[in-house]
C-alpha cells in the first residue's frame, strides 16, 4: 500500500468515528402527552409537555437540581402549577399557563423552580 493510499485509509477511518461520536452526542427530545393530573417526576426532566386537557401540575420533592422541561397548553385550558411540600415555584408573572401559552421551568438548586413564559395569575 502506498503512503497515499495509507493516509487516505486513515482519514476515512477517522472520519467514521468523528461521524459515530457526533451521533452518539445528539439527544432526542422526549414528548410527553398530559391529559389530566400530573405530579412531576424524573421521567419529565429534558421533556416537551404537550398538555391537552386543564389540569393540575405538582412539582414533587427532590426532583433535583438542573430538572427542566418545556411545556404547551394546548387549546383552551388552564393548567395549574403547585409545589408539594418543601417546593419553591418562583415566576414573575404567576404559575397558570393557558389557551396556547408555552412556558420552560428548570431548577437551578433541589426543589427550587423558576418558571418562565407566558404564566398568568387568574
């Protein structure tokens, strides 16, 4: 094999695992439909809410530091946000989403909760 032909081989080798690793990095994003009721868990954190129906979300203890999610009212709804014990929900506008809002909430410490977007009060 010529060194050309040798170079050449390792470039494209190279340039499959470059491929392979940047792959492996890209996380899909979980859906999660919400119907009614819902008291938050881990299987929620990185996720997009779709919320279909008025409801009522508790943010459970412990669900730990850097815990997000997206989340869309979808239709005409209310969606009601309440903290379990020892929970802090912090949100300049209120903690109801409704008729099409959308809103992210991530915890920047355990069982503290800011939620951004297009809350309201009543």
């Amino acid at each position: 094999m010529t060194l050309i032909a040798r170079i050449t081989a390792v470039v494209q080798e190279f340039a499959k695992d470059v491929k392979s690793l940047n792959a492996s990095k890209q996380k899909k994003v979980t859906v999660i439909p919400i119907t009614g009721n819902t008291t938050l868990s881990e299987m929620h954190n990185g996720a997009i809410l779709h919320i279909t129906n008025s409801c009522t979300l508790t943010f459970a203890a412990n669900l730990g530091k850097d815990f997000n999610f997206v989340e869309k009212a979808i239709g005409s709804i209310i969606v009601q946000h309440v903290a379990a014990s020892g929970v802090t929900l912090n949100s300049d506008s209120g903690l109801i989403l409704k008729n099409g809002a959308m809103g992210s909430v991530y915890a920047p410490s355990n069982d503290n909760f800011i939620l951004t977007g297009t809350y309201t009060t009543s």
